[in-house]
C-alpha cells in the first residue's frame, strides 16, 4: 500500500480541484480565511500548501491583492516537472491510466541496443524489471528498470501492486530517497516498437532516471520510453 500524503500535498490536491472549479473569468483564490474554513485545517498547513502550488506555477501570490491562479499552468497536462508519479502525470492528460509489472529477471543478453545500454552506469550482470503504462487503455509509456545483480528476483504478485518508491525498496531493500533524470532519444528497437505498434527506428525520446537511496547511494536506474503518439510532455517556468 502506498504512504499516505503528507497533508500539505493532499491540501493542495483540494486546492487545485477548486480552482478548477472557479467561475470563468475568476482568477483569484478566496481569503486564506475562507480557504481553512472550507478544507477544515490550520493556516500553517494551508500556507504550506500555498506555497507548494506557488512553486509548480499553479498559482502566483501577489502581496496586497492574494493568491492568482495561472490557467495556462493549471491546463497544462502531463508536467514532467511537477511533483506527482508517472501515474498522476499520465491522467493529468485526461483519461485512466493502469501499471502492469512484470517479475524481475536476470539479464542474459542485452535487451536494449548498445544506443541505450551506453547510457547506464551499473555494472553487469543486471537485474531487469518491466513496466508497462496504459493510458485509457492504449500504450503510453515502457520502463526498464536495471538494478545491480544483488537486486531480489521477486514475482510478479511481489512487485504487481507496488509504487515505484515501493517497488525499490522491495528488490534493493534500500528506501528511495530521490531520483536524477536526463533526457535522450533513441531510435525505437524490437521491444518499444513492438508495445507501442511503430515501426523500429522512429525516434523516441526516454528518461534515464537514476534513484538513490537516504545515503545517495545509486539503487535503480530506470529507462522510461514515451509513445510519441500518446504522450506530449510539458514543463513550467517562472521568469525573474
């Protein structure tokens, strides 16, 4: 099961459904008064909710005049650069999205193409896992997940139900502290172009996550391939 939100999250998550409630042509939140009244909880935690809105972009606060929604912020879908899982970022484009995992494995021969496979760090052999990401029911997103030889071969039941965060922890037995990610392309081999239905050699474009542990020790690196058909990633910057 997944760790619950910490409150200030799930506050924000009541935040941005009011706001996109808002009448057209409002911009401005109501009175942090009428905000803890209406969420039932402290200024503190409302202020900190605020404040993690403000740094996504949702929102901008203005001293004097109050906290202004951004709708060209709140309207943009699938924001890499927000903080929410893959799952989240995905449904933020409209629709369900569903995670199979499969079981992990031990690498035999390589899976991925000397293009990609240049890009880990860990040394062989790997312990693999796939994941594979719907998005109302069409095929979004395929991630590999290499971890080190000692990582645990588990079942598929093992690793089925679990959250990224969760999923590490159960093959490294280390607890995910953060992850680093850069962004490359590829052309598409035998395996995305298989799942997502294009021809081998269209480019896509992938992460390369590297997780770390509480002592910034590399646990997982991840490979996250996108359908350029499905997926259109977004970001948001504020200028100073």
């Amino acid at each position: 099961m997944s760790r619950k939100l910490p409150l200030a999250r799930t506050v924000g998550e009541q935040l941005l459904e009011i706001m996109r409630a808002l009448p057209e042509g409002v911009r401005r939140l109501p009175s942090e008064e009428e905000l803890c009244g209406m969420l039932e909880v402290s200024r503190a935690t409302l202020r900190e909710a605020l404040s993690l809105l403000d740094r996504a972009g949702f929102i901008t606060k203005r001293h004097g005049v109050g906290n202004i929604v951004n709708p060209s912020v709140l309207g943009s879908p699938m924001r890499f650069d927000a903080e929410v899982n893959l799952h989240r970022m995905l449904e933020s484009g409209g629709g369900v999205a569903e995670t199979k995992r499969f079981a992990p494995w031990l690498e035999r021969k390589d899976v991925f193409g000397s293009a990609v496979s240049s890009e880990l760090t860990t040394p062989r052999p790997w312990v693999v896992q796939r994941s594979e990401h719907t998005l109302n029911g069409g095929p979004a997103v395929l991630t590999f997940n290499v971890f080190p030889e000692t990582g645990k071969l588990l079942k598929e039941a093992q690793v089925g139900g679990l959250s990224y965060g969760e999923m590490i922890c159960a093959v490294t037995g280390e607890e995910l502290s953060h992850t680093v990610t850069a962004f490359h392309a590829c052309p598409a081999w035998k395996e995305p172009a298989a799942f997502f239905g294009l021809q081998e050699g269209k480019p896509l474009l992938f992460w390369h996550q590297r997780s770390f542990s509480l002592k910034d020790d590399l646990l997982c690196e991840s490979l996250v391939f996108f359908n350029p058909e499905l997926v259109t990633l977004h970001s948001f910057n504020r200028w100073e």
